[in-house]
C-alpha cells in the first residue's frame, strides 16, 4: 500500500519496459516515463499539476462516485509517491501493474474518443489536439498511439509507435490488429477477441448508464499472454482490457452533466470493428 512506500528509492525503479503510449522517458522535458517499482507497482509520473489533481481526484473520488461500477476494469490505486530519479524530483501515483503477470505481455493503447481535448483546454492545445490522428479519429472515434506484441512463432518483441498510428485510417487500422492478435500465424489470439467484447460491452454499459464522468485523452488498454497462444487454455486467463489515464476526466462538480457520448461513441465503434474479426 502507499502508506509503506511514503519515498521511493532512485534504485527500486526501472523504466516500465512495457509502456506502448503516453509521455516517454525524455530528459529535456524532465520526464522519466512510467517506472516500475521492485515490489511489482506501476508508477505513474504527474508531470503537469492540473493533471495531476485531476487524476488524483479520479482515483481517490472512485470509490464512492455514480461511476464505481466501472473498478474492476481499473488498476487499483495504491496512493501517492515521491520520485527522485535523474532529471525527475517530483509526484507519482501508484498502480496495479496490469500486465505484470504476464511472461509476454502484448499491449495495446487505445484513446478513446473523437474529442481528445478536454472542456479547459487551450485554444493551441485544442489544435494540436485536433491535428493529430485525424484520419482515425474521424471514422472511428478512436485513435491507437501504440501497441507491442511478441510474434507468436518467432518470439520477437517489436513496438509500435504512435508514428505507426498516426499513419492508420479506418480501413488499415484493421492491419494494426491483425499485427497484434498475431493472425495469419498458426499460434493467434483470435480467442482473446471474445474476452475484448464481453469486456467492452460491460464498460460501455457502465457508461452509458451514468451522467456523470466524462473522459477525454483516455485509453482503453488491450492486453494478452502470448505466453498462453496454442494452449487450449481459456481466454480469460490470458487477456485483459483495462481503462487507464484519467489526467482529463471530469466529473459532474466541474464540468456539465450527461451522458458521455464521445466516449460512448469511441466504445461503440471499437466493438464493430472487433466484432468483424469474429465474422
Ligand atoms: N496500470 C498500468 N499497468 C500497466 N501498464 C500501464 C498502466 N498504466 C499505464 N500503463 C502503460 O503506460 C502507458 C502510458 O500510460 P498513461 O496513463 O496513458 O500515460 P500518459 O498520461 O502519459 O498518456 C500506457 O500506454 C501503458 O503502456
Ligand atoms: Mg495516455
């Protein structure tokens, strides 16, 4: 728990070497990317304050929120760190690391959303926002800033950066997921899709039935066991989805209420297009 890890030691931490998306390890900009901590945690770096507060308060508010309902799909919170580690010397939030019992973790970081700017945002931080992923994001509702999969036969990590993605449009982002259920190969994760739908259904019900958070720049997190392929093993033992970063989701205390429909529409449209893999 947090409580036991009040100061985290410079050499308790190593890059987490799983991360797919988000602020990369980058020492101008004082960003040391997110951490793993020995004992197994996930630490997140809060690297703007009004961030920061706001997925702090999403964390520490869930509990007891409209949307609670949503835990099981979030990676426990542990609490509130410090970090000194080269040019980092500031917070960090403690998570569930949710692939860490993976042996080859394959992860795919999905922002959901056409609005990936949040209601205060500025008007060049709305345009840069709007610049990016365009293609995606317009015929699908959702944008893929990067993914890694092992190669079911040759065991190769590679990565996939949101370059990659950004090149992707409505038609070729299915090669995306064909790269990373390892199809077209004899050991694929086909099975893993039935796990993403009944996974997915259940958040996008969730969300649709409350009037309260909204998401924005937030990611639907697909993740896998290659481990496990050509085992005849249960798919829910071997994949997972998750929902991550909350640096922008806003509540009914500070923003409007209702029900949050780029989201809702993200979520929508993710669901048709696993769905036609399972065609
Ligand atoms: N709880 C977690 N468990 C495992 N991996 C995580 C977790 N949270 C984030 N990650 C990894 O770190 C990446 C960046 O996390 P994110 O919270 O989206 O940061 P940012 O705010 O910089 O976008 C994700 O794409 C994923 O690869
Ligand atoms: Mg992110």
């Amino acid at each position: 728990m947090a409580s036991s890890i009040p100061l985290i030691l410079p050499q308790d931490v190593e890059p987490l070497v799983s991360q797919v998306a988000g602020h990369a390890k980058d020492k101008d900009k004082r960003s040391p990317g997110m951490l793993k901590h020995k004992d197994g945690y996930v630490l997140k770096p809060m690297l703007k304050p009004v961030q920061a507060k706001t997925e702090i308060q999403f964390y520490e508010g869930l509990a007891g929120a409209p949307h609670a309902a949503l835990q099981p799909f979030i990676p426990k919170y542990y609490g509130i760190s410090h970090v000194k580690i080269e040019s980092y010397d500031g917070k960090v939030i403690i998570l569930e690391d949710v692939t860490g019992t993976f042996c080859k973790p394959c992860v795919m970081d999905i922002k959901i959303g056409k609005q990936t700017w949040d209601p205060f945002a500025t008007a060049s931080k709305r345009e840069s926002e709007e610049r990016k992923y365009v293609e995606c994001k317009k015929q699908l509702g959702f944008s893929i800033p990067g993914f890694q999969v092992y190669d079911s036969i040759s065991n190769h990590l590679k990565k996939f950066d949101k370059n990659y993605g950004k090149s992707l449009n409505g038609d070729t982002v299915k090669n995306a997921f064909s790269i990373f259920l390892n199809l077209h190969k004899p050991k694929c994760a086909l099975m893993a899709v039935d796990v993403y739908i009944a996974e997915i259904q259940k958040i996008f019900d969730i969300m649709s039935q409350q009037n309260n958070v909204h998401l924005y720049s937030s990611s639907v997190l697909l993740s896998y066991d290659c481990e496990q392929l050509g085992k005849n093993i249960d798919p829910s033992l071997w994949s997972r989805v998750h929902m991550i970063d909350f640096a922008h989701a806003y509540t009914g205390e500070t923003h409007e209420q209702g029900p949050d429909n780029n989201y809702l529409e993200g979520l929508k449209s993710l669901l048709q297009l696993l769905k036609s893999f399972k065609e």
